[in-house]
C-alpha cells in the first residue's frame, strides 16, 4: 500500500511557523508545571494507595467525607476508572498507634460472636497484623472464613493440615473498609489493590527514573555522532527533549480534567516516556537515513531541497507505521483499563509529537545549522 508516495511539499519554507508552534507547546507547558506541578503517583511520593470496586456508582464527595473523618490525617479520594471505582492515597503506610486497639477489639468481637467462649491466644503481632492460636485445625478453617466475610484480611499461617494459627490483617485499607461498610451498607464493595511504598525507596526511584531517561538520550546522542554528524545527532536529541518535555507538560495541563484518566507520574509512565524516546528516535533517523543517501546522490542539490525531498519520501512509511501504532494504542487506551489508560495516553500523543519533531524540529535544527554556519554538510 502506498500514499503519499510522490508528493513534493515544502516542510521545512514553513519551518518558521512550527518553531512557533513548538514553543508555544513548550511555554505553556513549563507554565503548567511551575503553576500547577505534576502529581506524582505512590511509586515516587511514598504512602499507602488503596482501590476499592463498588457494585454501584458512588458519589465521590460523600466517600471523600466519610474517609477524611477517621483518623488517617491528610486522605486524597477520587474516582477511579469508573463511577464505581474509588482511589485512597494516604501518606500513612500503617495505622495509626490510636486506631490499632480499635481494629482489634473489632476482630475479636467477630471471633466471639462466631464462637462464643472460644479459647484463643495471640502469639505475635505487628504494625500491620495479629497472629491467633485456636484449639482446633478445623475452627482455623472456618474462622478464616468468617473473618474474610466480614470484610478483614485473614489467612492460615500455614497450609498444613494440622495448622491452628491464623493472621489477620491490622492496615490502613482494613480501617477505610470497616468505616465505609456502615456508612454505605447498601452499595458492597471489594478492594482490589493495596500498595505501600516508603518514602525513601519512592525519592529513590523517583532519581532513577530521571537518571534513566538521561542516560538514554546521552547514549542516543553519542550513537548518533558515531552514525551521522554531531549537528544531526545534537538535532535528533534536542528533538526528544522536545517531545518528552511537552508530553510532560501536557501532563500538567490536562490532569483532572478529563474523567477516568488518572495522569499521574509513575513508573509506568516513566516506561511510556521511555519508549517514546525509542520510537521517536527512530523516525528520525528513517529521515536522516534517507538524507544522508540524497547527499551523497544530489551534491550539488541545496540542502533544504535534499531535506525535503527526502521527508517527502519517506512520508508514505511515516504515515502508514504511525497511523497503525496509533489505531493499536488507542485500542488500548480505550479498553486497556484503568492501570494502562495514562501509559497509552502518552504514548498516543507522544508519537503525534514525535512524528511532528522528527520533520519540523531535528532536520530543521540541521538546515539552520548549514545556513547560519555557512558550512556545507557533508558525508
């Protein structure tokens, strides 16, 4: 299949309306995020993030009273996916030394009114769980069960046959469940997602994921000096630069404003931006490919006749893989679900971006490169 094969534009006669374009995309996205910032998600900013599925739309505003007033300190709540889905984010990661009694007596009042007068010893606790030993393998069994059912997180300490030792769970989520459960007894609700992460381990990947996007445009930058020239491969780079920068910044701007997509910065973003800069790059180097050979063909040709001739020929390629990685990830962006949402996002738009860099902001920088140097490029 073939479109766009022979037609003859001149891209880059009109370099200077895109450099417009692309610095007002810029400006508004720095300002974006000194304004508004970016907001980080549990990977990087530490905490306790917790998901429950409600059977039935819930009203966000009620769920986010309820949770606010037991005691866990600052809560963020909003929708999750749906209307029926709901995000806690906490920068708590266990429960607090008041509320920990509070939980226990709970337990121990199921334990009881399920087997009045039952004969029960605690044999260990933590910050996060207590740990029974019953009279009988069989009473473990069912009490796990029970306990289950009534809305803890209970399982057998070991999967023996004999085994007597249960531990349930003492955390934060099982303090939100408990509250809501009363407070909205007529729409059930599972959890189906607890995560922790310490505030140290999240400073710490939050550098790396800065060092890795670094280290791969350095690497990019070096590989492309080796294959093209140093002018083309400082282009190609500027050019991710611009593409990562703007997405970041798109980021910023559109953050709870569209409903159901939850843009937050974290490691599967951080991944999205990395293959972003992947498929960017190799868009470009598809264009300087193809200049590097009309150079050697046309050496009497100016080169931003070479550049858009070979832009040109190389259209038809950059129409045809991108519009069918773009149809694929907008499949996925619209019945990925809920965890894969913002990384097709960003790789939707950041391929839009990408293919817009490739011919209007690295074989630009190269055409203004030759003109205001006055060097003629050569391979």
């Amino acid at each position: 299949m073939k479109i766009f094969e022979n037609i003859n534009y001149d891209f880059l006669g009109k370099r200077k309306i895109f450099y417009a374009v692309s610095i007002s995309l810029f400006l508004l996205g720095v300002i974006n995020v000194i304004f508004r910032g970016l907001e980080f998600g549990i990977d990087f900013k530490g905490g306790t993030e917790i998901v429950l599925q409600f059977d039935k739309p819930v009203e966000i505003g009620k769920i986010r009273t309820d949770v606010e007033n037991i005691g866990l300190g600052n809560v963020e709540v909003k929708t999750f996916g749906s209307e029926t889905g709901v995000l806690v984010r906490t920068e708590l990661q266990e429960i607090p030394a008041n509320i920990y009694p509070v939980i226990r007596k709970n337990i121990d009042e199921t334990i009881e009114n399920s087997f009045p007068g039952l004969q029960k010893q605690v044999i260990d606790t933590t910050a996060n769980s207590v740990t029974y030993q019953l009279t009988s393998a069989d009473t473990t069994n069912r009490l796990v069960d029970i306990l289950n059912n009534a809305g803890f997180q209970a399982g057998k300490v070991s999967v023996e046959p004999d085994n007597k030792e249960l531990i349930v769970s003492v955390g934060i989520a099982d303090w939100i469940k408990e509250n809501l459960r009363e407070k909205v007894s007529d729409n059930p609700f599972t959890l189906l997602k607890e995560e922790k992460v310490g505030p140290k381990v999240g400073k710490e990947l939050k550098e790396d994921a800065v060092i890795a996007i670094i280290f791969s445009l350095i690497v990019i930058l070096i590989y492309l000096g080796f294959r093209f020239k140093f002018i083309f491969a400082f282009g190609a780079v500027v050019a991710l630069f611009h593409d990562t920068l703007i997405t970041l910044g798109l980021y910023s701007l559109l953050y709870g404003v569209i409903p159901g997509l939850n843009l937050e910065i974290d490691l599967t973003i951080v991944a999205a931006f990395l293959t972003l800069i992947g498929y960017s790059i190799n868009d470009t180097v598809i264009v300087f490919d193809r200049v590097r050979e009309n150079m050697k063909i046309h050496k009497t040709t100016p080169l931003i006749d070479v550049i858009n001739q070979s832009i040109s020929k190389t259209m038809s390629r950059t129409i045809l893989t991108g519009g069918t990685t773009l149809l694929t990830i907008l499949v996925l962006m619209i019945f990925g679900g809920e965890v894969l949402r913002a990384f097709a996002f960003t790789l939707f738009f950041g391929i839009i971006i990408g293919t817009y860099s490739s011919i209007f902001v690295a074989s630009a920088l190269v055409l203004e490169y030759a003109n205001r140097s006055k060097k003629k490029v050569q391979f």
